[in-house]
C-alpha cells in the first residue's frame, strides 16, 4: 500500500480544524458529559436515534495531522443503522491519540467501526491496535473479520473504563504494521456512576460460590446485553440516557429448550427498589422474562440454557436482572431454581419474590467467572428448578442477562484473540425435541467450527499463542501466567 497516496475523495477537514481548534487542547465534552465524535465527518449531525454527533476536530497537541485523513465509506450498506457515523471514517497510516477532557469517573467509551474501501484503502487491509491510557483494548483488530464473524454490517464495541482525576482519556489509534492502517468511525463517550463494583459478585468457580470485590479501577467491555424473553432495545429507549442497546436472546438459548417468554401482566408495575435505581436496566428489560414453561416434569428434565461465546483467559462478570412480573408468582417460596454458570453452582434457592421483596420488583445479582485457554470459549448459564424447598411451582424465570469482560491486570489488556464469534442462527433451529437437537445443533456446529477452524488455523500459524494458563481465586490475573493476549 502507498503510504503516501492522498485521494481525491478524501474530505480534507482543514476549515473546520482551523475554527475549531485554536483554544482546545483537547474534545470536551457537552453539558451532559457526554461526546460523541462523528469521525472524518465535515460537520455536526444527528443519527437515528436522535444524538448529535461532532465532526472530530484535530487537537493541536497532539501528534500531526497528517496521521489521520477524513475518508468517506465507498458503499452505504442497507442494514446500516445510521448514515451517521458509520458512513465517515478518519483513517491512519501512523499512530494517532484522541484526547478527551473528561471528568473523573467511570464512562462508557464506545467505538464504532464501519469496515469499507475508505479511498484505496481496502476493508481488508486494516488491522490496528487501540489503547486507553496505559489499558489496551484491542490488539491487532481485524475490522473486516470481526463484523463477517458476527454477521453485521457495522461494529459498536462498548468498553467501560475509571478516568482518574487530572488525566485526559486518551484514546490511540495504531495500524498493526507499516503495510495495514486503522481507522475509526465514530467515538461515543457516556460518563456513568460505577455499576459494577457493588454488589460485591459471586466467584462462580469452584465448589463453594464466594463473594469476590473487584477493585474499582476495573476497566470491562461489554460481551452481550439481553433482554430475555423481550425484544431488542434500542439505544435512543435505553434508562439512564446511557444509549446502550439491549438485544434479544433467542439466537443464544441452546437447543429447542426455549421455554416460554412473556409480558407483565396488566395490572403489575414496575417499582424500582432504591437498590435497584432505574439507570440499570430499563422498564422493557423487566417488563419481559422468559421461564421454563407450565410443566413440572418437563422442567424436571431439563436446563434452560443461554450459550454465549466469549473470548477464553479473562475474568467475566455476569449480571442477571429478575422481576415477577405475572399473576399467580406474588408470594414467596412459589417458584425457586438453582443457577449454574458453565456448569458449576453459582447460587442455589433463588427466589426472585424472596430477594426483591415483592411482583414487579426489579432485582439483580452479579457473579464471577474464570475462563481458561485461548482462541474463544462459550459460557454456559442455566437454570433448573430447585426442589429442595419444595416451591409450589417447579419452574425458573430470567428477564435480563449482561455479560462484561474484565481487563486482565498482568497485560493491562482487553484485547481478546482476533477470531469471531458467529451467531447462532434461529432460522437453523429444529422444532421438535431432545435427540432432533443434538443431530442438528450438531450439524449447525459443525458448519460453525469448520468456519472457525478455518479462520483459527491461520490466525495461531501466525501467533502461536501458549494455552497454558494458571488458574486463581486471587484477584483478576494476579496470579495468571504468560501475557497471553499481548504481545
Ligand atoms: C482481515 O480479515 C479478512 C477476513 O478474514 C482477511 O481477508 C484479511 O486479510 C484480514 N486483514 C489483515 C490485514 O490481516
Ligand atoms: C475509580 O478508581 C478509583 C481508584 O483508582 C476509585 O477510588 C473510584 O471509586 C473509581 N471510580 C469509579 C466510578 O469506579
Ligand atoms: C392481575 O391480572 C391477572 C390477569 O392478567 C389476574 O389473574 C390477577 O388476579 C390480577 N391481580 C390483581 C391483584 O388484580
Ligand atoms: C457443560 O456441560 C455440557 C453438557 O454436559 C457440556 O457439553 C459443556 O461443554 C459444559 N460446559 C462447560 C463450560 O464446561
Ligand atoms: C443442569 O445443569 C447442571 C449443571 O451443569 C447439571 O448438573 C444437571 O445435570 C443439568 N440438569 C439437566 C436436567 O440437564
């Protein structure tokens, strides 16, 4: 790739740069807190769902311009969600910082990646590095191959980091090597209050669960956020004005074993307990849920179960939101069930009624998980009926599930192995019952591995990357071994 070739479709942002950035050293952000920087863009706009983006006036401190030209996507694919901001790239052929004026605290940084011929630069060519600060949140990032994995036009990585007080957050671009070069879309920044380090979660390993703080400068990404048994929320009726979208979980629940998913019932509303304050998740989260189904003993006999492929050797938080929201589940001990996390007991006798204090009561409770390896894992999260205190009905209920990755502290990093995670496609899903699933499941798998196989083979020929990793009770990566995910 010519390193040198400036196109003539390239959106030179000279004008802008020179009004905006006389007295700035740095983007700040709105009343709100919050930035939004529609990267390459010529001027402000707003997209879908309603927020006004900037275009990304280059700070003067900063390294030179030339490190980053605004391009425009060479095709609007039609299942973009927006034009804004995906339809404009800034792009970088050397290493490039971001610096944002933020206050100290924990925010939401979302960046959006849009992967398109930018110029004559193909989509293909890309592959970068992103830092934080000191934290690395993805390293040798294939833009192309991740959105193809995921089967999505465009990417929104949603990461959650502490800015500590006096420092900019400072956010670097960096092509993986002189021939590839990175480039960004759009940078969304959501100051937010710490979500995550109370209530103390539940190490889910091991045989006895235990409660396990995290320390607070915790930096985490956002791996999936559900709204079971309900419908996909999009960022513009998220709670809090976080703008984070809550998706469906139907292509995640394992086998035929779906259960059944429903609404409030009329008469019930939702009273956020001051535990719970209503920036957690929305009413719509709540007001769904998705339960095993009317009959004991099928429910006797199986597991209702999510499978969600993460990336393995990192710590993983999982929130699971609760609510009774339909007649006759109003008093206690009527229905109780046993959580499992990857197969190991993370909490036994949940009674949402119990915890939450009465129907139409949100409630939450976070656990902690170890996953071990390379490459991608899958996380298992099910739930059985609990028979133990014999409740009048023998059934289990979920309304909402997040999972977040943890930063691992020995690398300082987030950035898992540069492999996809394909959806599990609902269309592909049999209707009838136990021995059809595994045959098909099977088959849909081996469809699914073969691709990964494929992808995988060339991804460790080229890094070799070690397995071997100690597992711990301690801190998140405190006692871990090799640097696995950074070189
Ligand atoms: C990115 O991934 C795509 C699809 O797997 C591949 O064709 C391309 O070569 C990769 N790019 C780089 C620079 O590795
Ligand atoms: C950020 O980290 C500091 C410690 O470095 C901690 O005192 C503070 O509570 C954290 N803030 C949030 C919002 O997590
Ligand atoms: C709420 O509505 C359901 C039907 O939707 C009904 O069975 C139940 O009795 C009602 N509960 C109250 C307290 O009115
Ligand atoms: C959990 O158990 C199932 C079935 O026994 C197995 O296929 C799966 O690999 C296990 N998952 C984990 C994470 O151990
Ligand atoms: C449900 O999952 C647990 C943990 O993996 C397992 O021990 C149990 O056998 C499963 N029950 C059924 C009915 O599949």
């Amino acid at each position: 790739m010519a390193k040198s070739a400036v196109l003539p479709c390239l959106l030179l942002l000279i004008s802008s740069i020179m009004s905006r950035a006389a007295a700035n050293n740095g983007h700040r952000p709105s009343n709100s807190g919050q930035i939004r920087l529609d990267c390459g863009a010529s001027a402000s706009a707003t997209d879908s769902d309603g927020r006004a983006w900037d275009s990304d006036a280059v700070p003067r401190s900063a390294t030179p311009m030339a490190a980053g030209v605004a391009a425009a996507a060479s095709y609007q694919d039609p299942s973009l969600p927006s034009f804004v901001p995906y339809m404009t790239a800034r792009v970088f052929t050397s290493s490039y910082t971001y610096s944002f004026l933020v206050s100290s605290g924990r925010v939401f940084l979302r960046l959006y990646f849009y992967p398109s011929d930018y110029g004559d630069r193909a989509a293909a060519d890309s592959l970068m590095g992103v830092t934080a600060g000191r934290l690395t949140l993805l390293h040798d990032f294939n833009v192309s191959q991740t959105a193809l994995g995921l089967n999505h036009a465009s990417l929104v990585l949603e990461f959650s980091v502490n800015v500590s007080s006096g420092r900019s957050l400072d956010v670097t671009f960096r092509p993986s090597s002189a021939s590839t070069y990175a480039f960004v879309n759009g940078i969304e920044i959501v100051p937010m209050p710490d979500i995550f380090t109370v209530p103390v979660p539940t190490l889910a390993n091991g045989e006895r669960p235990d409660r396990m703080p995290l320390p607070a400068d915790t930096a985490f990404q956002t791996m999936y956020r559900l709204n079971v048994g309900g419908e996909a929320i999009s960022p513009g009726d998220d709670s809090g004005r976080f703008y984070r979208r809550w998706d469906t979980d139907t292509q995640y629940m394992w086998g035929v074993a779906e259960g059944v998913h429903y609404r409030k019932d009329p008469n019930v509303t939702i009273k956020y307990p001051p535990s719970v304050p209503p920036y957690i998740a929305p009413v719509a989260v709540y007001a769904t849920a998705r339960s095993m189904g009317p009959a004991a003993q099928v429910n006797l006999n199986y597991n209702l179960t999510w499978i969600l492929t993460v990336d393995a050797g990192f710590y993983y938080l999982l929130r699971l939101h609760f609510c009774e929201i339909q007649f006759p589940i109003t008093k206690e001990n009527q229905r109780s069930f046993d959580i499992y996390i990857n197969n190991q007991t993370a909490r036994q006798s949940m009674d949402v009624i119990l915890l939450s204090g009465g129907s139409g009561v949100p409630v939450y409770t976070d656990y902690l998980i170890i996953t071990t390896g390379s490459g991608q894992t899958d996380l298992w999260i099910a739930l059985h009926p609990d028979v133990t205190t014999k409740p009048q009905y023998l059934d289990a209920i979920l309304n909402g599930l997040e999972v977040f990755k943890l930063q691992r502290y020995d690398s300082n990093s987030l950035a898992g192995a540069n492999l996809l995670i394909p959806q599990k496609q609902a269309p592909g899903k049999p209707n009838t019952k136990s021995a059809v699933v595994s045959v098909a499941a099977g088959g849909l798998l081996a469809v699914l591995i073969s691709c990964l196989c494929g992808a995988y083979a060339i991804y460790t020929c080229r890094r070799r990357r070690k397995a071997a990793l100690e597992q711990s009770h301690g801190l998140p990566g405190t006692a871990e071994s090799s640097a696995l995910f950074n070189n």
